[in-house]
C-alpha cells in the first residue's frame, strides 16, 4: 500500500507543512496543480484512496405522495416525519402538506440517503394523528390511508378479503336436551351405582332436594345423563365419561368442594369424554371444573361458572352466560374457548398447555393478570383486556398459525407485557377499524419465507394488515443500529413493510426485507396512534365497558436542519471539518404550545454559525446574500480576530451561535416552495487569502460538504475519521487491502458514490462523543 495512506493527522500535516507554503492556496499556481496537491493532502490526512470522480453527496430530493380516503370533505395535514413521532412525542419534520378526503398531498423534501424509510403522519380536523413507516423507492414515497390503495401502489392482497372479514365466531344455542330431561328419574341410593336392567339412562337431582354423594353411573357408564334441578355438593372427583351427559338446569346449583373437581374428561374406564351443559340460571361453584369433548360437539354455558380452576382440555366450551375463575388452563390439543358472554379471570399464564388456547370473542373478556393463547378471533365490537398478553409459543405441535382476526370497532387492550411469536395481526377490510392497545412489546418475532441470497426476504407471519388502528407504549429512545427493540420490530411490521432505519439492521434480523421495496401486506391501512387514543366513540354496552375519548396527543415537531461544514483552504487543511460549521433550516413562523405543531416559512431560510474553528478572516454567504449583517464570522460571534470558536480541545473560546434570516434564493424552489437543501449555493470568502470555497463541492477532495443532520462536528484537530471511526460491531469493508467499520467516514469517503450503502451514507450517525461537539456542548468541552 502506498505510504502516504498510512499517515494521518499531525503526521500528515507536518509532511503537507513542507510544500504547503510553497502551493498554499495562491494566485499564481494552477487550477490543475492546487487539485492535486489538495487531494494528496485529503489522502494523507485522511488515510485513504480517494476513487478518481468522487462526489461528496450525501442526501438526495425526495417526493412524497400521500392518499388520505377519510371523512367526506374533511380537510386533513399530512406530515413527514424522520423519526417515530410517538417516542417521546416529539418528531423532526422533513416536509408539510395539505388535503382533503379523497385527496393526495404532495411535497418534496431532502432526505438522507441513508435513510430507506419515514414515518408518514395525517392529522384529523379533531387533531388526532395517524402514523405508519413508509419506504423510500427510487426517490418517492407512495403510500395512502384508507380506502383502497392509490392507483399504482404495490399491494400483496390489497382487493382481497381478509381473514378478519370471512371468519365467523360461532353462535351457539343450547342444544335440544329434551331427550334427557323428560324422563329424568330422581336419583337415589339404588340406582346411583347401577342402571336396572340398563333401561334408566337419564337421572335427575329433582329441584328443593341435595344430593352430596358421588354418581357412578356417569363415570363408568355409557350414554347416561344427570339434570340437576336441586343442589349437587361435588365431595369427591366426579368424572363424566362415555358419552355421559352432565346438565345443570336453569334452577341447578352444584358446589365443588376444595380439592376436587368436576371433569368430563376421557379415562382408563371410559375411553370418551362426556359432555357439559349449564342452562341459563345454573350455577357452578367450587375449585375444579375440566372438559373435554369430541370433533364437532362442544360444551355449553349459559348460567354461571365461578371456579378455582377452569380447564378446556381439548375441545370447545361455548358461553354465553357469566364464567369467573382464577386460574384458566389450556389442553394438548385445541383447546377453544368461545365467549358471547363475560369471562372474568385471574390468570391464564404459559404452561400447563394454557398456550394452546383459542380465544374466540364475540364479547367481553377480562384477564387480570397474563392470558396466554395461541390465537384470538375478536368478533365486531367485542372486547379483550389483559394486563399481560403471552403469544410467544405453542405447546401441542398443532399447524395452525398463531394470529389475531379483530373486526370493526373490537378493542384488545393489553395494560402491561406482550409477546408475539410470528402473530399475525389483521384486521377488516370495510371502513370500520379493529383496535389494539399493547403496553410494553417484551418479545416480538416473525416467520419469513426463503430466497436464496439472504435466506428469508419476506415476511409470511407476523405483520399487522388492513384496517388496524394499534398503540404501544413507547420505549426509551435506543440509538443502537444493530438492536432491534421489540418495539421496533413491531413497528417494523406494520403492512409487511419492514421499513429499517439502516442497512445493519437488515442484516442484524437476517435480512428479512421485501424483495420489491416499499411492497406491503394487506390494504396498507394499518396505523399507529397515540396510547389511549380510539377517536370513535365506544358507548357501553353488555359487551364493552364504554371507553371515554381521550384528547389528541401532541407532537412536538422540529424542522429539519441541514449542516455545511467548511474547511478554510484545501491544500494543507487538517480536515478536522469546524473552520466554518453552518446550520440551515426553514423559518419556524409559529410553534403552537397545546398541539407542538410547528408553522413555518418556506420562503425563509435561518442559518446559524455554531462553531469557527478558523483562524483566518471569513465571510459567509448564501446565494449573494452576505450572512451576519456582511459581518466577518469572528466579529459576528464576538471574539477578537484569529480566535478559534466553540471547536474545544483546549484551543477554543465558547461564544453562544448567531443566526441570519435570508429570502431563499430565486431559482431553488419548486413550485410548491420546497428548497433542495443539496443544491443550497453556500460560499465562504476567506478575505485573507482572498479564496473562496462553495457548496455544492464539485471537487475531488471533501472541503466543503452538507450532512443531512444537526450535526457533531469533531473538536479542533481532530480529523474527520477520527471523530466517525464507526462502530465495533458494524461490518467490515475491505478498500485498497484495508478493513474499515462499513458506517465509517474511510468507507464512505473512500467509496466510489455509486457503490456506497446506506450504511455508509450515514457515517455521521456515529459520532465519537468524546471527540465532538454539539451546540449544547460547546461551552462545556473546552
């Protein structure tokens, strides 16, 4: 390897020190000889090969397109957004536009290249926001709410029915039982433990009588029933087998004493189970209540059942009446419990094959503690509240996927921990939503299907599609690229979308990215809102509590800021990028305090000098228009000439930024007044050796750049490379035989611009800390 591609810093400086005053940055010596001088000393001071026509973009103008099929001719503000607006509420808009339902606002805006998704946000007249990731395709964003998909957008199934539409959660009546009620004889001693002559098959605890002894007859026999009118005190293990009947009339009570159980399961005796029935008005009381039954029956209550202890172990149990219990369990196999009733619990946790369990919900389902389950069909208005939710594994082997089908205006509201293990979440396809309001995502997961360059490229279990309006508590902001929170994976999975924030992370969860970008599951329809938030009024009612509409949440909004970051000559600058660092951003016009939305002027632009790490006198200018008054940038700041600004390192004085409003400059605009932030004409003129130097930089050598950011820049003397070596844990890429982090300033500088990553175009996310400074920063760091 050449030698000089093993210097960097003060090394590099001292060697550029013995020619540079001889080719300074003077009248008098070529174009030709100043470039090339300039670039060998980028190269040493930098410690790479700089490829032959190397351009330093590092953001590109992006179109946005954003369909809004809400109320009739309500007028809706549609935002883009860099981050998730609803960590920490607060949000960095990247571009702003109007609409009206049946509508498409379009905006331009400049967008990182790094960056392969946005969040897109519309707002309600109400002031209600509606969230959800969109790609980044080719410089465009497509994408729509509600309705059906914009004509153009790609849609998996986007015109076909879901699985939350077509499901149907059964309605059960009590099965015709005439046939063992009206020759019902009365039990008694006698006939308890034998059928006479196998002729009296139906027996009967006659009402105003108790009967405390345990029957036989239905435990060992075949097709004999027992209605209970009166009282049955269940004192020892009562099974129902062999096709036995077990029916507790309208008037029935029966009480399961501590320690035993009533159960109609299968055994040694009578290798079929029997069956269950409760009558509206029955009761049963007591510890233990087990059932089974076969393919095609199910089991029925339309009274109430307050046990202990319930357990479907294998079959159905249909309610339509009132179940309380403390604990609910799940058998080997399926295991369904379906509810057109109340169901109260106190636990349902993962183990003894609770998650197996089926969760078919046609009303109201109340779980005080962990409900564990395999998978929930959530009927059009029903109602699911748990304080845990655990779909994270099956435990019978069974093929069925694990999912949640929600129809309109169903709410699951999950207080606290939630696992999903490639649970599919769909909702409806008509204009109603299904909601789903999760608390803490603990463990989230997904099937993908194979592709033979990455191993999975798309996801076949495990989004969230159609019309899905779901909330989750939001976690601490996590800046760890190569970590995807639960959280974050969730998010991911909203339409089948997988919008990663960076390269790594596609690598990091094996790659599971659509092969087409931007193509998505379902209709698109599935959003975010804020943590409580169901905009449609939910009335009371026998199946639902009432939910009170809470107010809007705001967002507070910040425009992005873009940062141009200038070296004061290029034949022997340091590279350290702080000689001149400028920070640019639309006007805020107004910023209101209840909501956080921000107004702002597109016809305005504020630029602010953070940082003058020159030494040099400087003046700075934006099109024609001469920043600070036509202020030189030390005078502008307030120091004496010479003095270096807010660059730390022990060499600095702290001065507190200046800002200049200017007019955006004539030409940069579109017609819809957004400015390309990569063609800004940003010029220093460096009135002490008469050069000037501009952005954009056309040059082969990195002296003046714009980082689609607000920006760290490094402290004085600090190179570039070593204020963004990149990070430990990021991938390695070879260039000229040397291996540099792929998020690295080396990669992406020495990198031909049509090669780079997106990873590498987002060098500047990873800041040494130590070696940078910010605007809050600088008065501490010196």
């Amino acid at each position: 390897m050449n030698k000089k591609y093993l210097m960097r810093g003060f090394a590099a400086l001292a060697l550029v020190a013995g020619f540079s005053s001889c080719v300074k940055d003077v009248d008098g010596t070529s174009q030709k000889e100043i470039d090339d001088r300039s670039k060998e000393n980028a190269e040493m001071q930098l410690g790479i090969s700089i490829p032959d026509g190397q351009t330093w973009d590092m953001a590109s103008q992006v179109e946005a397109n954003v369909t809004v099929n809400g109320d009739y001719g309500a007028k809706y503000t549609v935002s883009i957004y860099e981050n998730n607006p609803f960590i920490n509420n607060t949000a960095v808009v990247l571009g702003k536009a109007e609409t009206v339902s049946g509508g498409t606002a379009s905006t331009s805006f400049t967008c990182p290249d790094a960056t392969k998704s946005v969040f897109v946000a519309i707002k309600d007249e109400k002031g209600y926001s509606y969230v959800k990731p969109a790609a980044v395709v080719d410089g465009k964003i497509e994408t729509t709410f509600g309705g059906e998909a914009a004509a153009g957008a790609r849609s998996m199934r986007a015109a076909n029915r879901s699985a939350a539409d077509d499901f149907v959660v059964n309605v059960r009546t009590m099965p015709n039982l005439s046939t063992y009620i009206d020759d019902a004889v009365a039990i008694n001693d006698e006939n308890n433990t034998t059928d006479p002559a196998n002729t009296v098959h139906h027996y009967l605890i006659p009402e105003g009588t108790t009967w405390s002894k345990n029957i036989p007859l239905i435990q060992s026999g075949s097709g004999i029933s027992v209605y209970v009118q009166g009282t049955l005190n269940i004192n020892a293990e009562q099974r129902v087998n062999g096709g036995c009947v077990f029916i507790v009339g309208p008037k029935g009570k029966v009480n399961i004493a501590n320690g035993q159980k009533l159960v109609t399961n299968a055994n040694n005796e009578a290798g079929t189970v029997g069956s269950f029935y409760v009558y509206p008005g029955g009761e049963v009381k007591g510890d233990r209540l087990e059932f089974a039954n076969g393919t095609g029956s199910y089991n029925y209550n339309g009274g109430t059942i307050d046990v202990t202890t319930i357990n479907n172990n294998g079959g159905t149990l249909y309610n339509a009446g009132i179940i309380e219990a403390d604990y609910m369990l799940g058998g080997a196999g399926l295991s369904i419990y379906e509810n057109a009733g109340k169901v109260h619990i106190g636990e349902a946790p993962k183990g003894s094959s609770t998650a197996n369990t089926r969760i078919h919900n046609n009303c109201w389902w109340e779980c005080d503690g962990t409900q564990a389950c395999r998978n929930i069909q959530q009927g059009a208005g029903a109602y699911i509240k748990a304080s845990n939710l655990d779909m994270s594994s099956s435990q019978d082997g069974t093929s069925d996927v694990a999912y949640i089908w929600a129809k309109g205006n169903s709410l699951i509201a999950i207080s606290g921990n939630v696992s999903l293990n490639g649970v599919d979440i769909v909702g409806p396809t008509s204009s109603d939503y299904a909601y789903i309001q999760f608390g803490k995502m603990t463990y989230v997961n997904h099937t993908g299907g194979t592709n033979s360059n990455y191993g999975v490229d798309k996801v076949t279990l495990g989004a969230i599609q159609n019309n899905v309006r779901i909330s989750v508590d939001t976690p601490e902001v996590d800046n760890n690229v190569y970590t995807f929170t639960p959280y974050e994976k969730l998010i991911n999975l909203l339409n089948g979308t997988f919008m990663y924030a960076t390269e790594e992370r596609d690598q990091e969860w094996g790659q599971w990215h659509t092969n087409t970008p931007g193509e998505q599951i379902g209709n698109g329809n599935a959003v975010l809102v804020a943590k409580g938030q169901v905009n449609d009024v939910k009335t009371e009612s026998e199946c639902s509590p009432g939910i009170d509409i809470v107010p809007p949440t705001p967002i507070y909004e910040e425009l992005k800021v873009y940062t141009y970051a200038f070296e004061d000559q290029t034949v022997g600058t340091d590279y350290d990028m702080n000689d001149v660092v400028l920070k640019v951003s639309y006007k805020v016009k107004s910023t209101n305090a209840e909501t956080g939305e921000v107004e702002y002027d597109k016809t305005k632009l504020v630029a602010t000098l953070v940082a003058a790490g020159a030494t040099y006198n400087i003046k700075v200018k934006i099109g024609n228009t001469y920043l600070f008054n036509e202020q030189e940038i030390h005078e502008a700041l307030g120091v004496n000439p010479g003095v270096m600004v807010n660059t730390g390192n022990g060499k600095a004085q702290t001065a507190t930024p200046v800002s200049s409003e200017i007019t955006t400059p004539t030409g940069l605009a579109d017609e819809d007044g957004n400015i390309d932030f990569t063609q800004l004409p940003v010029t220093i003129e460096v009135t002490s050796t008469g050069k000037n130097y501009s952005y954009p930089n056309t040059d082969p050598y990195p002296h003046a750049v714009m980082i689609p950011v607000d920006w760290r820049w490094p402290l004085e003397r600090i190179i570039v490379t070593e204020a963004y070596p990149g990070t430990s844990n990021a991938d390695k890429v070879t260039i000229d035989g040397v291996d540099y982090p792929v998020n690295s300033f080396d990669a992406w500088a020495a990198t031909p611009a049509a090669d780079r990553t997106p990873a590498m175009n987002g060098w500047y996310n990873n800041p040494n800390t130590g070696l940078t400074m910010t605007n809050t920063s600088a008065a501490t760091n010196n």
